[in-house]
C-alpha cells in the first residue's frame, strides 16, 4: 500500500492558505475505504501527518508558546477534518527515531549539499556566525521524517522540493552504501491552483510573515475581520466579475470563494453577471464567516479538552512509532553497530 506522508511546523493560527493548500488535500486523501490497510487505518493509501516540533526549534521558540501551538495544530487539523483512525496524527519529538536516524544521516550527508539548501541560505542571511547548526541540519531530519516510513508520495509546496530531493539522494546513498534499506521517495508538488495569493499583495503567496495583517485571512478570524480584510483586498480598476490571472487581485478571491463553495470558478462568474466588485466581496466575506465558525467552535472545543488531544497524539506516536522502531533496527543492523 502506497505511504503518503507530509508534516507541517507549529507556528501559531493558520490561514485558509495552509489549510487549502497543506491541510485540506490530506483530508481529502483519507476518503477511500480500504479496511485492509497493515497498520489497522482505514484508507486508500496509508497517511502520516505530524507536527515537526524539533524543525520549530531551529528558530528560537518561547517554550510555552510552542507548547500551545502543538496543542493548537493538532486541534487545528481534528477540526478541519483529520480523522485519526484513518490518518497517523502525531508529534515529530515523541518519536525518537526521527532524531536517531537524523544522526545516522549526518553522517553520509555533505556540508556542501546543506550548504545549496535555499531555504537555509535565506533564513541565514545576514545572521553570520551566529546560525545554528539546528538550522543547517534542518534538511537531515526532514530526510529522516520521511525516510523512516519507507514513504512513497511526500505532499509539498514548491519551496520544499530542494528537501525531498535531498532525502531521495540520501536513500539512494544509504542503499548503495549498506544494501537495499530505504524507499526512495517522490514530491508531489501542489498545483498552481492551489496557492492562495495576499490580499493586500496578490503577487506574493499568502504568508502569516507577511508585514501586514491584511495580508491574510486566519482561521481564527472574525466576522467583522473577515469583512474588513476582504473589503480592503487589492483588485484592478475593472467592474466585471470574470476570471482573468492578469487580474490577479479578482483571479485570487474567485479562487477562494471557488475553494469555499465546491463551485467551479465558471458557475461563479456566470452568477455574478452584472454584478460589481462591491457585492461580490460582501458576499465572499459572508461566505467565509460562515464557513469557518464551525471550524472554529470545534477548534475551541478541542482546546478545552486537553486530555483528549494528548491522548490522540498518543495514539498517533505509538502508532508511528512501531513503524519507525521496526525500521531503526534494520537500520542499526546495516551500518554494523547491532551486535
Ligand atoms: P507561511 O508562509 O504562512 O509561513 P508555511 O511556509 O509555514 O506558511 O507553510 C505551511 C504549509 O502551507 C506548506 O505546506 C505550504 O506549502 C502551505 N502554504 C503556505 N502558504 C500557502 C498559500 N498561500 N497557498 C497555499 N498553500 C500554502
Ligand atoms: N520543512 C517542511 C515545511 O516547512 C515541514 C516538514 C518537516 C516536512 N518534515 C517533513 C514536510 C517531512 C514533508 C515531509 O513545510
């Protein structure tokens, strides 16, 4: 059975851009039926998710910020439709292999090929010296995450594709080094579709970095933010309501409201004939308020119950876990150190 796994960083709220597109598409994987699946999950494919809290530290983190932002992603995805009998859900640091086989990693990796990573190269400029090496061999333990479940199909956006093709070489490596032991794993690179531009910049992603708050919109967001937010959204000087990508303000908000509804951008646009800009952002931000207060009622709910989404995790680690030990021990045994 096919291994689909992806993991995402505590940082706080998301915004409907993580959840179209990082969050939504593993809900959507867990919708065929397949009782057969080894590790007990019901699915098609068999689908990890986790929270990568030791990737976090590689920034400095208020540890109990980090604390509630675990809390509040795991509760973030239960919400938006995780269900963890089809999904393993879990925390990256409660399962140890990860960092373990990291180590293992460290060791076959080169500093020239960490020195390539992009995204380190933009986290670390202008800091000198002072980068951590957390930070340099963040690639390494990304590699481990995905290496350890012998994983098939690994979900990303565009930024993180340098990293699975690192993890790829490092599982060709590793085979050719000590014999046949790891999956060598495929990114599956999200559609351009499947960006969510700034309101206030439609150029540039939607991004909780942005410099400004209107930039996006947050799960947690109000009514009356919602509002605000879509009314001030950047579009062109047009009045017509049609889906053009040169008008990229209009082109990101029918992409919403289509992401939203299920409606396909057509059926929109052929609704809002003779309709301005006006009408269609009070109605767009209507439809968002309404989307996300139950998703927000359930976050809350879950927050509240704190018990309940340890034991989920539990659940989720344990399971992780007997996949990862199992593999460890291959591991250990290859490389000569299992006596
Ligand atoms: P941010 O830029 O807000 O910090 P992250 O880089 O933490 O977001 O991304 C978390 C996940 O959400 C990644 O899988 C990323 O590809 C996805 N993602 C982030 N921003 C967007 C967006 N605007 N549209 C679609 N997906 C996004
Ligand atoms: N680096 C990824 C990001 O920032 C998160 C991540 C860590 C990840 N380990 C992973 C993603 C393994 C996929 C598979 O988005």
């Amino acid at each position: 059975m096919k291994r689909i796994l992806t993991a995402l960083q505590p940082s706080g709220i998301l915004h409907i851009g993580n959840l179209f597109g990082a969050i939504e598409p593993m809900v959507k994987l867990q919708a065929d039926e397949n009782p057969t699946s080894p590790s007990g999950l019901r699915g098609a494919s068999e689908n990890l998710l986790f929270i990568v809290d030791y990737h976090a530290i590689t920034v400095p983190q208020d540890p109990a910020e980090l604390r509630h932002n675990i809390l509040f992603a795991t509760a973030t995805y239960l919400a938006v439709g995780i269900d963890p009998d089809k999904t393993i859900l879990f925390q990256q640091s409660r399962v140890n292999e990860h960092t373990e086989l990291a180590w293992i990693l460290n060791c076959l990796v080169h500093m020239g090929e960490l020195e390539r990573m992009t995204q380190y190269k933009d986290k670390a400029r202008g800091k000198g010296e002072a980068v951590s090496v957390g930070l340099f061999d963040y690639p390494v333990l990304m590699a481990a995450d995905i290496l350890l479940y012998d994983t098939n199909v690994v979900p990303v956006g565009e930024d993180q594709k340098q990293h699975v093709e690192l993890a790829r070489d490092l599982a060709e490596r590793f085979n050719s080094h000590f014999g046949e032991t790891f999956v060598v794993p495929q990114p599956q690179i999200r559609k351009e579709g499947a960006r969510i531009m700034g309101l206030d910049d439609p150029e540039k992603k939607m991004s909780k970095s942005a410099s400004s708050e209107k930039n996006f919109i947050s799960l947690m967001d109000d009514e009356a933010s919602v509002l605000k937010k879509i009314k001030s959204a950047v579009t062109d000087s047009g009045s017509t309501i049609t889906f053009d990508k040169t008008r990229a303000g209009l082109a990101n908000l029918l992409t919403i409201y289509s992401l939203v509804t299920g409606k396909p951008i057509d059926q929109i646009v052929t609704e809002y004939a003779g309709k301005g800009y006006g009408d269609f952002k009070i109605d767009l931000a209507g439809i968002v308020s309404t989307y996300l207060a139950p998703i927000q009622e359930k976050i809350n709910d879950y927050l509240k119950d704190e018990t309940k989404l340890l034991a989920i995790l539990d659940q989720g680690a344990a399971r992780a876990k007997t996949i990862a030990a199992k593999k460890m021990e291959l591991v250990r045994q290859k490389i000569g150190v299992k006596l």
